[in-house]
C-alpha cells in the first residue's frame, strides 16, 4: 500500500466527520470491532480474522467523546510521520500526542494504554497495518541466508553477516525492504536465538541452501511480516522450529494463523504455508533422547494444552495426537535438549532428517 | 588470550589434581570466592573487582564431591568445544553435560541452576571470560555507525545496514570480530532500541560520525565486551544515553564499573571511561518538558534510588546532586518524553548540544 493510499485514508476518515459538522449532525466514526464477538477462524485461509461487525464512536457521548478526540489526535500524528516519511514506536506517538487539554487539567491521554488500543483502531478503521502508519514495535530476531536484501537504500548481502546477521527491523514493508537475488529454497525459523546461533556457526544456511531466522520467542511484528513477504512473494516454503511446550506450539501457531487479540493483522501477517518441523512430542522416543533431559509439564502447562487442543486450528487429527502424547508422556523438551545427542546434531541430523522425510506437521 | 593459552589452563587445572592423586593425597581444587565477602570497589580503576580470597573444593568431602565432578565436567566439555572451534549457549553446555552417572539414579546436573555457577567457578579459575571457554549468552543489540568490522571473516561495512543493523552477537573476542576501518569519533550505547532506531533513521551517525549502539535495556554480555574493546583498542570515548530512573543508571554503572555478582570480569568487560549524557533528573526543567510526561517514582524506585546512593562509585558530589534531585522531584523520565519536543528532538539539539557542551556526568 502506497504512502497516498494511507494518507487518503486518513484525510476520508476526517472528511466524513467534518460533513457532519457542516450537515450540522452528530460527528460520528465507525469502526470495526476488535473484540472476541467479532473474531473467527475461515477455514477456507485457515487464518484468524475479523469478522464485519461495526462499533460507532460518536462525538456528542460523555462515554465516548474522549475516545472520539483521542482517535483523531493519533490519525493527525500518523499522517504528519507519514508526511515526513518518519518512523516512530508506539510509546513514542503516546509521549508525542500527550498534552493538558487548555487550561483544564485533562490529559490527552493518562498513560499509554490509553493510546496503543487508539492504534489498532485506526488500524482496522483505515485498514492499515500500524508500520504502514510508520510506527513500530520492538526491533528483535536476526538473519543470515542466501539472500541480499536492500534496507532504506543499501544492499545487504546475508551471506557475508558473519556469527552476529542482520537485526530485522520492525518495519519492513516493501517501501523500505526489499528482495533482491535469492538463490534459498526455503525459510528455517528458529524460535531460540542460541539455537540459531548454533545453526550458523554450522553454516546451516549454506549448506541447505536456505534462510535463518530467529525471533527471541515470539515472532516480532517485523519477523512475522518478513516471513509472509518472503513466502508470498519469492515462494519459499517455511519451517518453524520450537520447543515441545505449549508456548512452543503456541509461536507456530501465530506465525501461521495469526492470534485472537490481533485478529485484524491476519490478512498481512499470517502464513497459512508455515510447517511445524519439531521439537515433536514424539521426539523424545524417536531419538531416543535421554529421560533426564525431559522436563515436567507444570500445572500452567497442562492448563495450556487443554486450551490448545480446543482451537479450531489445532483439530486436524495429526495435532490432536502430537498434543495428547506431549499430556500423555507428562514432560516438555527444549530444543536444547538435542545437544544430548552431541552439539551439531540439531544442524547435522535433526533438521536435515525431517525435511528430508518430510516429517512435518500443519 | 590464545586458543592455547585457555586449553593450557585447562590443562593444568587438571594435571594438579592428577598430582595429587598420583601422591595419594586427597584431590583438590582451589578457586576464588566469587561471594559478596570478595568483592570491592577499586578507586584506582574505578571498577569494582574481585578480591584475592581463594575457597578449596575437596573431593573426599561429602558435600563438596559432586561440585567437584562437576568442576571437571564443565572443563572438560569446554576444552571440547575449544578443541572443535563450536561454540555454544550455556543452555545447551548444561544439556551435554547432563547425564544419569553409571547404574545410579544420580544425575551430574539436576538443573541449570546448578551448572551455571560451576561455569562461574571455571571462568574465575582459570582467569576466562565464559567466551573465551568458547560459551556465549543471549544475542541481543544492534550496531550501526562509521566502522568497518570483520566478523568470522565476512567483511560487514557498518554504514550500510539500513534500518536494521548488525546483530551483535554474544561473543566478540578478537579471533571472531577484528576492527577494519573506523572514522568513528565516539560512541554513542542507547538503552532502548526505539531510541536507537529513531537515531539511525536521522542518519545520526553519519552526521556526527560515531557508532550507534543499542542494547535493548541492560546491555548484554556481548555488547559490553565490544564497546570495551572499541574504547580500549580504538580509544574511542562512549556516552551512555539511558532513562532517567534508577534502573537506567544502574545500567550506566555497569557498563562502567562491572557488577556485584560478576566481578570478576570488571577487568574485561568495564569501561570506566563510559560517560552518563543523560536522561538527567535536572532535565525536565532545563528543556521545559512538560510535567505530565514524568512518571511518579514508585516505593521500589525510592528504595532503589536509595541503594544506589549509597555505591562507593556514586560518591561523587554530582552523583549525589542527579540521584537527590531525582528523589526530591519524586518522577522520573523515559527517553521517549523527548518525543513531546518533537520526534526529531532527541537527535538534532539534545545528544549533540549535550556532547558539545560536555554536560555529562562520569
């Protein structure tokens, strides 16, 4: 989406409002609902989304009045970032939008939990991601890979980054990042960066021909909007690498069909293509890993797998079965837990073998 | 230190106890205290430092026997990794170290927390970083600026990164990082990578010709290490630009000074040079931000700012003046408040007025 396309968007929303004010009626804006209420899995993507329920704020409501100013305050500052085609984070627009409103003593926002749900509105309200409004989130994961990307300008060849790689930032719509030659057949991201680091001392990459990236835990906003313009636009096929826990499960789960709270991002961010390559439940025996290495499901885990095995995009007979043992056997695994077998055994054997004998699940 | 110089102190760490066995004396090993009891401010170096008590690890010692084994065990697998050029997270060290011994039910590690600090006892040992015994921490930071670096020999031209940067990786010891060219004049450490990315987005540091380094809140082992090889090696002065709370001071002193806990490698990780540009509690004033972008100090921050007072390396009369006045103003500041000034603030008057005028605190 062009840099005019989000500022149009901006001005209609506004425009409406001030025809309103010249119709001399109620200054409204509709704007989707973000709520549970209004969230659904299409099977049909098999991704998260929104569905098209509508919520109105109106300008002439004591409940509503503060939200109503505070919407167009964060728009104003979004579409002068976008003017002077500057970025800024989240926190930054709170402090940047905060003042005392005249001579009352009443903020424009008390603390930025007042803001941030002000910008996933204007999100869903312009249908616009929030990097698109040049905000950004926290800059984490790296990668290296045979690939050279262009970031504001200069060309980046990911073969030559040596043990440290690329630090992807949180923006990188195609107006700021972009592909150049790529001779990688597929995506192998890493949820632990100390595994990754493993991988690419190995030259992993090199050697399979491919693309390393690990996201510190949770896929970042940047890492998950790489990873989907990455396998929409050069078509390669992505492998995700986690622990065997819930929240291991959990990571995949949002890279590939996006989550509830920010269902909207869906249609953007989600890679519906994405592979869960392992840590497997079923790992443990197969590789006939040591029992000490194991970890036992706590309470919250246990709590967590219920929940998981609830989710309509967990009900395929096969993640029914790989849950159900990981509750059965009673213990967690690291992927760390592969070092028991010796060090480059994750980069030597595990993940060869699995791709090879496309042992995926997804 | 040498490939040879660690394998060799390994070595005799190990022929001792060999020594004695031969003699049929009881083995032993002698390793520093790493407690509070051993730890004290150097004025001299302005580091705070390990001092000279030494503890004695028996193996004919019931309660000592099992540290013992693990004392080998840990040295062993890193004259391994050493051996083999890999290296690895402690993480995974805890993982291959791990094991039932014999037909016993006896594990060498129960869990990390028991590796870990025999990774401690090792590193002050034999007068190691935990790097050099080839072990590396979380990989976390960004570096961008006037510097060429070479990096497990792939040349990395730091002044085309684009937005992202190089990832700094945890271990940058001088047989994997070597400093090419350097127009740099100084070096600027940012606590937040926001902050970071708003200065590298300004060209900042193509400007005023530094480095801009971020170390997404407490700087991690690896950023340290290289910001002191940089002052060290390349002379280079570093400004420390952190909020204004105890928190961020504390991350100020110990890029400066070292910490309690790891003491022992003030020696190779401290960088008594670092310079404190800021956040400064006399701030608020000095620029007329407005009131309601400062943040009450909570009862932990007063406690906080209360222990830090006392620090023999906050003595000086103008660290007593920052830390009272914090504690008198009763809020504290995060960098983002600049933002109320105007996005571009931070990077156009408040750093290079602040670096000009010399209005820093050391």
């Amino acid at each position: 989406m062009s840099k005019i396309d989000i500022n149009t968007k901006i001005k209609n929303l506004a425009k409406e409002v001030v025809s309103e004010i010249e119709a001399s009626k109620s200054p409204k804006v509709k704007l989707p609902l973000r709520g549970l209420s209004n969230v659904f899995f299409d099977e049909k993507t098999q991704t998260i989304n929104l569905g098209d329920k509508l919520q109105t704020r109106t300008f002439f409501n004591v409940g509503q009045a503060k939200k109503f100013m505070q919407t167009f305050l964060i728009a104003s500052a979004c579409k002068e970032l976008i003017a002077t085609g500057k970025t800024t984070s989240i926190r930054d627009l709170y402090y940047m939008t905060k003042h005392t409103i005249g001579e009352t003593k009443e903020n424009t926002f008390d603390d930025q939990t007042e803001s941030d749900p002000i910008i996933e509105d204007l999100e869903v309200g312009i249908d616009a991601l929030r990097e698109e409004l040049h905000l950004f989130a926290s800059n984490r994961g790296a990668l290296v890979g045979n690939i050279t990307i262009e970031d504001s300008g200069d060309t980046i060849d990911c073969r030559k980054l040596g043990s440290g790689g690329w630090s992807i930032p949180s923006i990188v719509e195609d107006h700021i990042i972009k592909f150049k030659k790529c001779e990688a057949k597929f995506i192998l991201f890493v949820e632990k960066d100390a595994v990754w680091r493993r991988l690419n001392e190995d030259k992993f990459w090199k050697k399979y021909n491919c693309i390393l990236i690990h996201g510190q835990g949770m896929a970042p906003r940047g890492v998950r909007r790489l990873v989907r313009r990455l396998t929409e636009e050069l078509k390669l096929p992505i492998y995700v690498f986690v622990d065997n826990d819930p929240w291991g499960l959990y990571i995949y789960s949002v890279i590939k069909q996006g989550s509830i709270n920010l269902a909207y991002e869906s249609k953007r961010m989600a890679v519906p293509t994405a592979k869960f390559i392992g840590l497997s439940s079923f790992d443990q025996e197969k590789y006939k890993l040591p029992k000490n290495v194991t970890i036992k499901l706590s309470d919250v885990d246990k709590k967590r797998i219920k929940e998981i095995l609830a989710y309509p995009w967990f009900q395929k007979k096969t993640w029914q079965q790989e849950l159900k043992h990981m509750e059965k056997q009673g213990v967690k695994l690291e992927l760390e837990a592969l070092s028991a077998k010796g060090i480059s055994f994750v980069s030597e054997k595990y993940i060869p073998e699995k791709i090879k004998k496309k042992e995926w699940l997804e």
